[in-house]
C-alpha cells in the first residue's frame, strides 16, 4: 500500500520545511504556501490529510477549509493556529475539520493527531468497503426504483435506519421483495456490520418454534444438543432480527415474543437466567395483521409493539414501471451465470411482460427470466420465448378488440382518456415516445393530454 498523501498548507516556509522532514519517514508530503495553491494541487493529487493553517495570504485558512468541503465532503482537515483562538477553532470545526493544532506544534502531539486522523481515515474505507460487500452479497447494489411506489418504501427504508433499535413492519404479498426492504434497513444503519438473522415463522412447527427463537438449555428436551443451542435472538445480539410471515406465529410464541420486546430479556426454553440482548426486530408478513387482531389470531398487544414503524411493499402488478427494468437486471444476471449474450428485450416481449399479472411478484419474474435465459439462445428476449406464461383465457395474450362498446349506462369520455394515458404510460416504462406509439398519437399531443389530466409521471 503506498503512504498516505498529506497536503500541509501554511505560508512559513520553515515550517514547510520542518513538517516536511517530520512527514517524510512515513508519509508522502506535499506543500502548498497559499489556499488557492492547495486547491490546485488537491484537483492534480489524491491527498489522504491536509493540514491547513488558520492564517494564511489572500484567502484565509476558514474559507479555503469551506472550498476544499465542497470539491471533497469526505476530505480530513487538520487546522493549525499560531495561537489558541477559541472561536475561529469552534467555527473550523462546526465547518467540517476533524481536529486542530496549536503552534509552536509539539512533535508528539503532532505525530499523535496525525495518527489518530489517518486511523478514522482508514475506518471510514473500510465501512465504505464492508457496505460495498454486503450490497454485492445480497444483490443490493442495482436495485430497482423506478416506480413511485417502491421510490417511497426505499425511502421509508433509509429515515427508519437512522434510528438505532425501532421495530419495524414490513407487509406485503408473498414475493414483493421485504426480505430485500429489511436488509436495506439494516445495511444503512449504524448495525450494517453486525449480524442480520432471519426466521420464518412460518416454516418451522410450533414445537421447535420457541427453542429456534430463544435457544434452549442443556438437557431440556430429548433429542436436543448436549451443550445447549443459540436461538435467532441471541445469534441476532447487536445485529437485526427478521422475524418472516409473523402472523404465522403460534398463541404461546407471541406471548413471549411480546415480553421480550417489552424487555430485551429472555428466558432460553429449560433456562432459569434470563439473557439480555440488544437486537433492531424487522417483522414481515404477507397477511394484514390489522385482520388477523380482527379475526382473533394475533395478539393486539403484540401488532402494536411490532407496527412502530409501518411500510407496505405494493405488488409487482401496481409498480409496472419496474417490470422491463428488473427484467434487464435479472437478464444480465443469469447472462453471466449460464454464459448467455441477451442483450435486450424485444418490443413485443416488452408489452407481454408488462401486461402480465405476475401474480408471484418480484419471484415469479426472476424465475421466468431465468427460465428464458437457460432454455433459449439468441440476442434478445422474444414474445415467443415468453409462451409458457398462463395468460389469461387459454395461455395467451388477449387479441386487442377492434373497437370500444358503449355501455348503455353512458361512460366519462375524458376518465377513459386519463386512464388509458395512464396504461400507456406504465406499458412504456414512462417513455413518452413510446407511450404515444402505443397510444397512435403524436409525442406533443401525448404531452398536452399529460398537462390537461393533471396526470404525474
């Protein structure tokens, strides 16, 4: 790894000189005697550290910290004071420098700041390098946004990962993505590097439920583990728990599930001492859990400690404006993985895909994708690859009927206008060009309707 590049900026030049030669065993030292000339040299150079003088000629060492926030948020800056000016220090800080320095500079002092600067410096790559990973692990680095709806969940997703432990509900049908919606949380949140557990509720019998969740102790039950066993909670300790289709749990389970939200303690099954743990709980259903306290299944108690923070994902079939993206994405995929060369998507193939219901969401879309990229060849998808779909009436695409019946009750002309502007828009991914090919309209005419119907796109 080469040294880190420090920028010292301070018009002394025996000062220049005597950092330089401090610098030098460890590090890569560059010298600018003005602000101008540092910004200058940090558009040429890519500096690690810059040490900026307070008092410098022509533009002083408080603006030229403010120039080099804007060419560089992230940039460390070390300020230098001849004297320990309180207020202009407080200011250099409230603008973004990371620590000061008062002159005569003290060379263990010095070495010190420096260090301990470069080591945040260092901290900060790596978080940037660990989110990095985790992104590409879970396949969160092209997610797809281009619906209004799924912008607000992502949306919804990045305020509540700033809190540190909220609990939040994730609804939505099966297939929709909130597996995807939880890791995001956890990912941008200050836990993005400590565990992220998930259980299905759903999938495990009532019997092993409990002991999967809170662990069990040795001896509690026969056919357990000699030593004991870890439940999800506690493998989860300073990470995120994912508690998948939640409405799927059993009257006892939710007993205790509610006491330990209420006290972040819990009792392992066979165990006599309780286990403190801090953990952020994501639940995720696919079933209103509204009905559900309705219908007598779920503890009302529980919905409320669980819907602190609520989203609901919608549907593949209400974001149509994601289907053609999310398909390019998953093509491009399975490209790599089975060495196809699909480049596109016919437009035939396009308007198939958009009109299907999708009834499996995000899923049923990347298993048809997959399917197509395995079993047929060629540089684009086509209508036919796309047959074994179950279009309604007979497995095909409905034949476009060759004109409108009137029905005897009268229709509104201009919300049938709206709503087929609208259809077309979502048919064509938003494109306007082509929305109004679909529409047998020209692109202005298409523009002036948009305006007049008050239709946001």
């Amino acid at each position: 790894m080469p040294p880190y590049k420090i920028l010292i900026v301070d018009d002394d030049r025996l000062l220049q000189n005597s950092l330089r030669a401090i610098l030098a065993d460890k590090y890569d030292p560059l010298i600018a005697g003005s602000g101008e000339e540092a910004l200058r040299l940090l558009q040429k150079h890519a500096v690690d550290l810059v040490l900026l003088d307070i008092r410098l000629p022509g533009m002083d060492g408080i603006e030229t910290l403010h120039r080099i926030k804007k060419l560089s948020p992230d940039m460390p800056i070390v300020m230098m004071t001849a004297y320990e000016d309180v207020k202009t220090v407080v200011h250099s800080m409230k603008e973004g420098a990371c620590d000061y320095l008062v002159k005569p500079l003290e060379i263990e002092m010095f070495e010190l700041v420096i260090e301990k600067a470069l080591e945040n410096l260092r901290l900060k790559k790596e978080v940037r390098e660990l989110r990095r990973a985790y992104l590409q692990k879970f396949n969160l680095e092209h997610v797809v946004a281009e619906s209004e709806g799924i912008r607000a969940v992502f949306d919804f997703a990045g305020k509540v990962a700033k809190s540190y432990d909220t609990t939040v509900l994730v609804e939505g049908e099966s297939g929709v993505g909130k597996e995807v919606v939880a890791r995001m949380i956890h990912q941008r949140s200050s836990r993005y590097d400590k565990p992220f557990v998930g259980i299905n509720c759903g999938a495990i019998s009532k019997e092993l439920l409990e002991s999967e969740l809170f662990g069990y102790e040795k001896g509690a039950f026969t056919g357990g583990l000699n030593e004991g066993k870890k439940g999800k909670i506690e493998m989860a300790d300073s990470g995120t728990l994912l508690l998948d289709e939640v409405s799927e749990l059993h009257p006892a389970a939710q007993v205790n599930l509610l006491r330990f939200l209420e006290e972040r303690e819990f009792y392992p099954v066979g165990g006599t001492r309780k286990k403190k743990v801090d953990v952020r709980v994501i639940a995720a259903t696919n079933k209103s859990l509204v009905t559900q306290v309705q219908a007598g299944t779920f503890r009302e108690d529980l919905y409320y400690r669980l819907n602190v923070a609520r989203v609901v994902v919608p549907p593949l079939a209400e974001r149509r404006a994601d289907i053609v993206p999310l398909t390019e994405l998953f093509m491009n995929r399975f490209n790599e993985k089975f060495m196809k060369n699909f480049r596109g998507i016919s437009p035939e193939a396009r308007k198939m895909l958009v009109q299907y219901p999708w009834r499996g969401n995000i899923r049923e879309l990347k298993n048809a994708v997959e399917r197509v990229i395995l079993m047929e060849d060629g540089e684009q998808i086509e209508a036919a690859h796309l047959a074994f779909l179950a279009f309604p009436y007979h497995g095909t695409p409905q034949p476009e009927a060759p004109g409108l019946r009137l029905p005897p009750e009268g229709i509104q002309l201009d919300e049938v206008i709206r709503d087929l502007i609208v259809q077309a828009l979502e048919m064509s991914g938003a494109n306007k060009s082509r929305a109004a090919k679909l529409l047998g309209i020209s692109r202005p005419t298409l523009i002036y309707r948009i305006e007049k119907h008050g239709i946001r796109v």
